[in-house]
C-alpha cells in the first residue's frame, strides 16, 4: 500500500505535502521489519531531507533518531553516531527534549552491546539530566523507558544504590501500564536485572519467567538475547547447571545468528555504498565528456582539425587519469572493506572462542568434578568429550594464545593437531630459532596463518593426499610459505571458477591486504602447491 502511494506522490516532488515525509518514514520502519537495511535507509534518509525542507525540525530529529536505531541494530555503530549528531547540536535549540533522551537512551543501548562502559553510564546520565524538562504527550512512555535503562545499567555495573532509586520511581510510573506488553517488557528487565545484582536469583527467575513466552511472541532478538542470558546467569547462581546451560546454549545460538544476520546486511550497505560512488564517478566523467564535446563545437572552422586533435588528446589524457585514479580508488576501497571484513570476523572469532573457553569450559570443569565426587565415572566421558570438543571449536575458531606465542608456534602447534587427528601425514620445516617472520609486521601475522589454515584445510577436504608438508623459506626481500600435498591434484586451466569460491576469494582478500601474492600449482595425480609470498618491512 505504501509503495502504491509512493509512486503517486514520487513523480510531484511536492515537499509541502504534510503526509509526503511521514510516509517516507513507515515506509522505512516497514523495510526494516522486513530486514531490508538498504531500502529501509534510503526512506528514513529521504524522510529526513523532506522535513528539512518543510523546516520540521522536531520530525527530522526525530527521523534521525529512527535512522540511527536502525544503523546500530545492524551493527554500524559509526554511522549510528554519525546520525545522532544533528541531535546533540541542536539539544539546546528545540523545545521539545524527548527526542535528545530517546537518543541518548539508543546511544546507551549500543554501548551496552559494544561493551563500551563510558559511553554507557555517560549516555544513560545525560538522558536523566533532561527528565524534568519533558512535557509532550510521549512523556510517559519515553520516562518509563528512561527509568527502565537507568535501572538497568546501573544495576549492570553494580552502582545499585542508583538503580534502586531509579526502580523506585519506575514501579510508580508503571501503576497503570503492566498490560501494555512493550513497556512491561523493559520494565521485566530492568526490574529482573536488579533483582540479580541484590543476589535474589530466584526472585530474579520467576519475574523474567512471568513475561519470557510474551517477549518470545514479540520476536525482537536483542530482547529476547537479554532475557536468555540474564536467566542464564541466575539458575547459575541458584545451581540449576542444566538450566544455565540451556539457556546459555539458546543465548549464543540466537548471537550467533543475529551476528551472522548482521554482518550480511553490513556487507550488502558496504556494497551499495561503493556501487553508488562507482555510479557518480561514470555520471561525472559523462558529464565531463559532453563538456569536451561542447567546447569543440563551438571551434572555429578553420581550427577544426587542430582542435579536434587536441580536444581528442585532453580526453584522452583525462581518461586515463580519471580511470588510474577510480582504478586506485577502487583498490583502496577494497582493501579497505577487506581490512574491516575480516577484522570483525577476527574480533567475533575471538570473543566467541573466549567465551566457548572461559565460560562454558568452566563450567563443564565444575561438572565434571561435581561427577567425580560422586563416583559417577560414566557420565565424566561424556563431560571430558564435550570440553575437548568445545576446546577443538575454540581452536578453530582463534588460536589460543595467539598473540603470545606467535605465528611461527601457532602454525607448528596447528601441523601437530592436523597429525594427531587425520589420517593424513602431516609435516612442517620451520625453524622457529630463526624466527624468520620477524621480517614481517606483526600485524600481517594472524592474516598468515588464516591463509595457511584454509590452504591445510583445503588438503583436508578436497585432496585425498597421504602427506602434506609446510615449509618456510627467506630470499632477499620475501618470506615464502609453501604448502604441498601429493593428494589427486587438478588441472588448474579447467577450473575456471576456482578463483571465485568463497575460500580462494578469502584467501585473496587476505593477501591483497597485507600485500602479499598467492600463487595455487597443480597437476592431476602429482599434488597441489599453494605458494604465499609475503614482502619483508622495510
């Protein structure tokens, strides 16, 4: 229905039009239901810019506000921030503060997901500072989710003299709106989050379990990873592990999901982003070229043929400039996704792999010695497989101790793992006395080792050799690393599409950001060798 109205009102490019931008902005709120983060930002973008010209402030502040939940929720935290700008500028020109708290308040849940304390408790703060200044019909509903964060947070990081000040005053906000489910929502976990932190666990249970199914039904993940993890956290305490367990189990699975959601959708407004750089670059070069052509209509007749040349050669010579510099450009650009990509798959690697580490392998140890106390030495198998398959996970998932023991101890520990768990034979050649990759900057190390690891996982997979060997070699300027197996080989010719699979476009993107080359070999029946060729620092 939207869309049909959009299409109508489109074509006027009537900004006076009170509905126009309104419109815009459910038609941004709708896309996002439907997890379409590109479309979605293109409405709230247009509704702003709308209300900016019929000088709507409050709405395009408001717009902004939407705009900004919406980057955060897909986890583009700076273009979030980048949003909410406008609305602390102009904090003390409005009269209308509810809109600076509900920024304020969204500033303070990213942070909470970011783990960034400062901005939590400093956002959480500036929003109360303007509790007493709001008077608009939303102030009710705004104070209530105010007080619920305030009550949260505080609780969050202890501070419980604050936050049972603040669940004070929200207990009475909340008199006549428990069967408003939205509210009652935040209001559960606020209250359930500050039942933990006074060690009332079960207390804490049974009001999150009075509202979990309803939060379910709701279907907003952020809400519902809140409720699985607070209840994770307190059958833990009261010593139900099973129950811990469970819920922890749903916790990280619904986080991995909502991350694996996430960094798609990012990957797809990266994308988009570049296109459409890509696209005003050709219209100005276009533009550009008509110019030129223009100028040379206008020569005189008998400057044709000198003219024409020249005009011809300025062209060219721009052509070639501006194709070098997009060429450039678009390199950079590139490289520079790349660089964010895998460093965020990096930092979701290594959280997860701490977590798997420090928290459940934890508390399956404190399983297994509560079994061995009770001679029930059956059940302490099942429990030893499961912590060596979770450390298995967390291995594969980032190296433990990576940047403490370094690359060349990671690769040899990895060689000896492959050895003592394949039927393949396994081998390395390196020296770590030599320490060749000292020549390296150490911050292309852990992109190193990701490609040798998806070359030894490839030999694994696709191979079927007996033996594989790493060896590491110095000349003049390079540091080489080969990886060779005697497995069934392939003619590389005929795989034309091998260059455009997920692990070989991977392993690219590594060595293009740590400028390094990747070169595959092969013939069928005698191996394949995988050469990375790094350039020392200068």
């Amino acid at each position: 229905i939207i869309d049909k109205a959009l299409t109508v009102l489109e074509p006027k490019k009537d900004s006076v039009i009170e509905k126009y931008a309104y419109l815009y902005l459910k038609a941004g709120e709708n896309s996002s239901k439907v997890n379409n983060l590109i479309k979605s930002v293109t409405y709230f973008k247009r509704a702003s810019e709308i209300f900016l010209k019929q000088k709507d402030t409050i709405s395009f502040l408001w717009s902004q506000n939407g705009l900004s939940r919406l980057l955060g929720n897909n986890g583009l935290f700076d273009e979030a921030a980048e949003a909410r700008n406008p609305i602390f500028l102009w904090k003390n020109k409005i009269s209308e503060v509810e809109v600076v708290v509900m920024a304020h308040i969204t500033a303070a849940i990213e942070a909470t997901s970011q783990n960034a304390i400062d901005k939590e408790l400093y956002h959480t703060r500036q929003a109360l500072l303007l509790a007493d200044q709001m008077a608009s019909e939303s102030k009710q509903v705004i104070e209530i989710l105010m007080r619920a964060c305030a009550t949260y947070i505080f609780a969050r990081h202890n501070l419980l003299k604050e936050s049972d000040a603040h669940l004070k005053k929200l207990k009475g906000l909340m008199e006549h709106e428990q069967s408003n489910a939205f509210l009652n929502t935040y209001y559960t976990l606020a209250i359930g989050q500050n039942t933990y932190a006074h060690g009332n666990y079960k207390r804490s249970v049974a009001y999150l379990l009075d509202v979990f199914e309803t939060v379910k039904q709701a279907r907003e993940p952020e809400n519902i990873l809140a409720y699985e993890f607070l209840l994770a956290q307190n059958y833990e305490e009261v010593g139900s592990i099973n129950k811990s367990l469970s819920h922890f189990k749903n916790y990280m699975t619904l986080k991995d999901s909502i991350q694996k959601s996430t960094s798609r959708k990012r990957f797809a407004y990266v994308q988009n982003k570049f296109e459409l750089q890509k696209k005003d670059l050709e219209i100005a070069e276009q533009k550009q070229y008509i110019s030129l052509l223009g100028a040379k209509n206008k020569l005189k007749s008998q400057w044709i043929l000198i003219g024409g040349i020249s005009l011809i050669s300025i062209f060219l010579v721009i052509y070639l400039l501006r194709s070098r510099a997009f060429q450039k450009r678009n390199q950079k650009l590139q490289k520079e996704f790349y660089e964010n990509l895998f460093f965020s798959i990096e930092k979701e690697r290594k959280d997860i792999a701490s977590n798997l580490h420090d928290s459940i392998g934890q508390n399956l140890l404190v399983i297994k010695n509560k079994f061995l106390l009770k001679d029930q030495n059956e059940d302490v198998s099942v429990v030893d497989n499961t912590i060596k398959g979770i450390r298995d996970i967390s291995q594969n998932l980032h190296p433990y101790k990576f940047e403490k023991i370094g690359l060349l101890a990671s690769l040899k520990n990895t060689i000896k793992v492959l050895q003592q768990n394949t039927a393949i034979f396994f081998s390395e050649e390196i020296n770590e006395e030599e320490n060749l990759v000292s020549t390296i900057d150490i911050e292309k190390h852990l992109q190193i080792f990701r490609i040798i690891q998806e070359a030894l996982n490839n030999v694994i997979k696709h191979s079927e050799a007996k033996a594989c060997f790493l060896d590491i070699k110095a000349d003049v300027n390079y540091i080489n690393f080969f990886v060779k197996d005697n497995g069934k080989g392939f003619v590389v010719s005929k795989y034309k599409n091998l260059s455009n699979s997920l692990g070989m476009k991977t392993m690219q993107g590594r060595s293009a950001i740590i400028n390094a080359s990747l070169e595959i070999t092969s013939t069928l029946n005698n191996g394949t060798l995988v050469h990375l060729k790094v350039p020392k620092h200068e």
